[in-house]
C-alpha cells in the first residue's frame, strides 16, 4: 500500500513539473514571456531618495515593453517643452505612461490632438505608486508651472 502511494506521489510531482516545465517554454518560444532586459534599460535612479526610480532623460525610441520609448530632457515621455506656452502636466502609474504602445498612441499624445497650443506631458512611469506621483508633483511638476495638473489614478 504504501509503495502505490509512493509511486503515485511521484508520478504527480513529476507530472506538475513537467507540464510547467512545458508551459514556460511554449512562453519563450512565443515570445509571450520575454526574459531580458528585465527592467528595461530605460530607468535610472533618482537624486529625490522619496522618488527612487526615474525614466532617464533624452531617450530616442529605446525599446521597452513592447514599443518605442522616447523622453525629453526632463525625463518625462513627451517631446520638448515650447517657451511661452501653457503647460498640462499628466501624472500617475503604468496606464498613464502607456504601457506597451508608442509615444504616439499615449494618452497625453491623444490630448495633445485635442489641445492645440498646449505642451502636454507625460510624467507618469511604470510602477510608481501615488506617493511616487506626490513627490513627481512637488519635486519636478511644481517648478515646470503648468497651466492644469492632471492626476490619472486607476485602482
């Protein structure tokens, strides 16, 4: 009797590691689970401590999740800020920043159609959390000046 229960157990272990073994490598040869490079190499640390994490500045469509990623001088995924023009400022996580489209297909690339005569721009970034987006706001938001802030907040 206990012999089965032996023999069974691990025929089930070893049929569980198996059938993940095989799952994770139909991922990687779809492409549907991509290994490297893990986080892309799009960030930077921060010289705010309570920020942590920023996108790097200058980036001209660097590939990240799946898209083009580009970033103006200030580190945020918009193009250039234009002197003597009105400012909205769009912060918050992942969905703002436009996870795995390009920099046309955001969100603030969509509002800057609707909004001629306005700078927009993104300052969101994959993975902060709505302290991250306070400190985004006061550290580097705050001293742009802009017109209207926009607070983009999924749950």
């Amino acid at each position: 009797m206990r012999k089965a229960w032996l023999i069974n157990g691990i025929l089930l272990i070893g049929s569980i590691l198996v059938f993940f073994l095989i799952v994770e490598l139909g991922l990687r040869i779809t492409g549907l689970q991509r290994t490297s490079p893990n986080p892309p190499k799009i960030f930077q640390t921060s010289e705010h401590p309570d920020i942590r994490y920023e996108l790097k500045s200058n980036l001209k469509k660097e590939k990240a999740y799946k898209a083009k990623i580009s970033t103006n001088s200030l580190g945020f995924r918009s193009p250039e800020l234009i002197e003597d023009t009105p400012t909205v400022a769009v912060f918050g996580d992942s969905i703002t920043f436009g996870y795995g489209v390009n920099d046309d297909q955001t969100l603030t690339a969509y509002m800057a159609g609707l909004l001629p005569g306005y700078n927009l721009i993104n300052t969101a970034v994959p993975g902060y959390n709505l302290e991250q987006e306070t400190d985004i706001l006061r550290k580097k938001i705050v001293p742009i000046d802009p017109e209207i802030i926009v607070l983009v907040f999924y749950f």
